[in-house]
C-alpha cells in the first residue's frame, strides 16, 4: 500500500517546488567607463561614459578564481583599443579579430586598475584612474579593456572584457592625457 501524506505536506512539498521553479541564481558582472581627455594645457576636451562586455575568457576567470579559489591574482590593468572596435564575447588576450590595442602613450605599460572599497556591490579606480599621455599626434581611440598583464601590445594574461565609446571614435594629440575610470559591479538578478 503507498505511504499517503497528510494535506499539510503535500502542500508544503508543492510550494516548495514552485519556489524553485522561479528562482534563478544569477549573477551578473558589470562595468562602466568614463574617461575624459585633457589637452597639455589641463583644459578638458571631451569625455565619455560606456559598458564593458565582460567576455567568456573574463567569466570563466572570475569563477576559476573566485569560486572555486585557484591561484588568484588581483593585478589588473587597463588598455586602450584602436578606432571602431568591436568586442566580441568569445575574445581574448591572444586572439581578438574585432579591435587592435593602442600603444601610442608615454607610459611603458598598461595602467595599473588601482580599485578602492567593495560597497554595495560595487567597485571603482575613481580614488586613481589609470592615466596615458598620448605620444603622437593624430592617435585614434575608440575604447578601452582590462586584462591581467601589463605588457603595451601584449598578448598574454587574461582579457576580463572591453567596451567601446558611445560617441564613437576620438582623436588625440600629442601630450593629450586619457584619465579612464572604472566601476565594476555585480549583482544579483
């Protein structure tokens, strides 16, 4: 004879099942750009806000390091990409058909992403942007990424994703300077 359960626990059962049934766990990693050129005099010349694509290689790197806790490294560095680029989420330090980086700056690497305090879900480098001195003339910039190496043109480390400015592609020139802040964030939806 089967075992019958009382209506209370049928009941309970149930509800539980449809709990499940709507919840998802999610998370969902974020980033926003804003940089601002200054021409060598300090007077400002634009600025501009965009999204990061956080890229397959970046996800997987956040679980690798996070989640399941393998040699975690907390270095971080921002770079600058070519004229329209086109991020892709199947992108990666060593191949990325879409963009080429930038080198065109004084500085002998990629900046450092210096982050403050994790609040709220939500961390930026606002206290230390990264900052270029563009060395040329002409130089074109159309967006920006963060990878874990710091080597200018390098294909190494691992490429956490990129973005693209809204307004299209700038123009700078000789000791123009990029001030690029970033604010990560994760959230639960």
């Amino acid at each position: 004879m089967p075992v019958q359960y009382g209506s209370q626990v049928e009941d309970h059962y149930r509800a539980a099942a449809g709990a499940r049934a709507g919840v998802e766990g999610r998370i969902v990693f974020g980033n926003r750009f804003h940089v601002e050129c200054h021409d060598k005099h300090g007077k400002l010349k634009w600025a501009d806000d965009f999204e990061n694509l956080v890229v397959n290689e970046g996800l997987d790197h956040a679980l690798e390091q996070h989640l399941k806790g393998s040699g975690y490294t907390a270095a971080w560095y921002v770079g600058l990409t070519d004229g329209t680029p086109t991020v892709a989420a199947g992108d990666t330090m060593g191949s990325h058909a879409g963009w080429t980086e930038v080198e065109d700056y004084d500085e002998a690497v990629r900046q450092t992403l210096t982050l403050g305090a994790v609040s709220s879900q939500s961390v930026d480098n606002s206290g230390s942007p990264a900052a270029f001195t563009i060395d040329s003339d002409d130089t074109t910039i159309g967006g920006a990424f963060i990878a874990t190496d710091d080597t200018k043109g390098g294909s190494g480390g691992t490429l956490y994703g990129g973005g693209v400015f809204t307004a299209g592609d700038k123009t700078l020139d000789d000791d123009d300077t990029l001030s690029v802040t970033v604010t990560c964030t994760a959230s639960a939806s």
